[in-house]
C-alpha cells in the first residue's frame, strides 16, 4: 500500500470515529435550550452528521466508479477490446443507474 493510500484510509479512519461520535451524541440532544449559540452547535452537528453519512454511502460507489473507468480500454479496435470496453460501459451504466451517481461526478 503506498503512502497516500496509507493516509487516506487512517483518515477515513478518523472520519468514521467522529461519525459515531457523533451519533452517540445527538442520541442524547436536549430540547430546544432557548440558547442560540447551543442551539447553533447543535445543528452544526446534525448537519456534519449527516454530510459525514452520505461521504461514507457515496465513497465506496464512487471508488468502484473510479476503478471501472480505468478498468476500461482506450477505444482500441479489435474485437476483444471493444467487447471489453461494451461490457465495462454497460457495468457503469448499471452502477449509475442503480445508486444516483454518476461517473462524471467522479471524475470532476
């Protein structure tokens, strides 16, 4: 595994713990405090709670994008290769269809 590869999973990691964190968390909110400022926070981590669930749906399917799109040929001409590249096209269609993503959001 290189380094990057290395960094990104310790801070998938890191993620996935402050995920469950705050989940614990926001098990045990308080009724509305009439405090702004805690009321402020307290939306603050619904709203990372919740960007943090969908990074951690959509990573995997987006890292099977990325993986079949390299998997893909470059457009060659014979037979083989260009069953290869229809088969791997039609498995990101089915990807893409299946969970609302798309390659080009992957790769921008």
């Amino acid at each position: 595994m290189d380094t990057n590869e290395r960094l990104r999973r310790e801070q998938h990691g890191e993620l996935k713990e402050l995920q469950k964190k705050l989940g614990a968390v926001l098990e045990h909110e308080p009724a509305d405090s009439e405090d702004t400022s805690e009321n402020e926070i307290w939306e603050k981590a619904r709203d990372l709670k919740a960007s943090l669930d969908d990074f951690f749906t959509s990573y995997p399917i987006k890292a099977i994008l990325r993986r079949l799109h390299g998997a893909g040929g470059c457009d060659a001409e014979d037979e083989y290769s260009k069953g290869w590249d229809a088969a791997i096209g039609e498995a990101i269609k089915i990807v893409e269809a299946e969970t609302g993503i798309g390659l080009e959001e992957v790769l921008e």
